[in-house]
C-alpha cells in the first residue's frame, strides 16, 4: 500500500467545465497544496460519454483509478450500469478486489455500506441531503472519517467551493489498512453516485 494513504486529510478538487464527461480529481495534501494523487477516469467509452450529458447519467459505468504524481497505482473503483442501486467494486494497486460498496434501498441523503473483499461490512457511509456532510460510522458509533465542505486547518476555517471538499481520515484507521484504500475510493463514489 502506497504511504501516502497514511495520511488523515486529503483536500479533493474536482476538474470542471462546460462539456465535461469524465470525473477527474486532483487530491492535494491540504497543509501544502501539493498535489499527492490524482484521480481519473480514462477509460470512457463512446457511448457512456454520450449518456453523461443526459438524465440517466447516474445509470452509467465508471472506471477510476488513482494514482501518484509519478504515475503508480493506488486504488481502482469500478462500477457498472446502474439502474436502481448502486455496487462499486474497489481493487488494490495490484488489481486484487479488496472490497465495495453498496448503497441502501429507500436512504435519504444516501447511504453506503462499505464492505470488506468477502462482503462483510465494516462500516455505512451517512450523509445529508442538503449538503456536503458525510461520515463513515460503525455499528457501535464509531467515526472512521468525516467528508465535508468546511475545514478548520492551517490556523483558519476553510470554505471550500461547489466542487472541492476535504476527507478527514480518524486516527483510530491503522496505517497501512485497507479500510484507508476503501474509504479514499468511496469519497469519489460520493461525488459520482449520490451528488451528479
């Protein structure tokens, strides 16, 4: 697993534009600004592109990697179409199947149960609706990271924009686990899944 990953915040910025069909981040380390990891969507087929730009946008495959600066692999999030619910399947930086997610039936705000490579769960991802809060908790109330717009760092509260926010990974996370991979992959499932 790629050291980077031990860190516990991560500031996401999000590529924008007009006819933007791919969902590319760029990860910095928020203390610095130094771009850490970058994460892309490069294999984009014709016909996904085309379903982008139009209602069943939500519906359609993805497949991000992210990677270093120097290009190595980190993590992998894959999905295919998805009519109703959502099952992302995330892969290590050697392409083995380290677990996913799969969003619950009828949540408001939409929830994730993230799951461990033989399906058991490990924790639910609970946001609200009317914004940008999101927490990773387990059943016994236990808060693995936190996903949010604000973010008090570097001595002054920061405000992030429409695109941007910060992923504030618990202490209580080992270094080295995988749950830091699965949860790094599921802040852009966020974005992908539960905020297009």
């Amino acid at each position: 697993m790629n050291p980077i990953l031990n860190n516990n915040t991560f500031f996401v910025k999000e590529h924008t534009g007009v006819f933007k069909a791919a969902n590319n981040y760029d990860i910095l380390d928020p203390e610095t600004g130094e771009v850490i990891l970058l994460c892309r969507e490069e294999k984009l087929g014709f016909l996904t592109k085309i379903l982008r730009f139009t209602d069943y946008k939500r519906m359609t495959p993805f497949d991000v990697e992210i990677k270093t600066p120097q290009g190595e692999s980190v993590v992998r999030v894959k999905r295919g179409i998805s009519i109703f619910l959502s099952k992302v399947q995330v892969l290590n930086e050697n392409g083995e199947n380290i677990g996913g997610f799969k969003q619950k039936f009828f949540s408001i705000g939409g929830k994730f149960t993230l799951l461990d490579s033989r399906g058991n769960p490990i924790c639910t991802l609970r946001g609200k609706w009317t914004g940008w809060d999101f927490k990773f908790v387990t059943d016994d109330g236990i808060e693995f990271a936190h996903v949010t717009k604000k973010w008090a760092g570097m001595g002054k509260e920061l405000f992030t924009t429409a695109d941007n926010y910060v992923l504030e990974i618990a202490s209580e996370v080992p270094p080295d686990s995988e749950i830091r991979q699965l949860i790094l992959a599921s802040v852009m499932c966020i974005d992908m899944v539960l905020k297009e």
